[in-house]
C-alpha cells in the first residue's frame, strides 16, 4: 500500500509538472509550429514520431533529418527575433 501511494504520488507530481510547463510554453510551441507551417515543413510532433520510428530500426528520416531542421527552426526563429 505505501508503496503504490509513493508511485501515484510521484506519478501526480510527475503529471502536474508536465502539464505546468506545457502550460508555460503554449505560446511558444504555437509560434514554432506557425513558423514550420509557413516554411512547408510538417508539424513538430509528426517529425518526432518518424524520429522514434527511424531510430527503432523503421524507415524515417533519422536523426541527421531532424537536427538539421532543428538547427534552421532556430537560426530562423533568432533572425525573426532579431528584426
């Protein structure tokens, strides 16, 4: 009994965290994914599926794929940010 009352203690801390700083980031995601959307790419959470999926061995981009979008999102989003 103590012991599962410590796992769904953790597990609720665990959850409310989660969901405090997806809370703190909504806006920020939204923005990410209007810039993805508006430079063709295909959403974040699309992206990291075909990730997970190419790197347990199914075809995907893989991970070269992915840090090169990444690292354009970011060189993009620092230029926006800079005008």
């Amino acid at each position: 009994m103590d012991r599962g009352l410590i796992a769904g203690a953790i597990g609720f801390a665990v959850a409310f965290g989660a969901e405090r700083l997806y809370a703190s980031m909504a806006k920020d995601i939204a923005r990410y994914e209007s810039m993805r959307e508006m430079s063709g790419q295909k959403p974040i959470l699309k992206e990291l599926l075909g990730f997970v999926i190419g790197a347990t061995g199914a075809s995907g981009e893989g991970a070269t794929g992915l840090i090169a979008g990444l690292t354009n999102d970011v060189v993009r989003y620092a230029r926006m940010r800079g005008m």
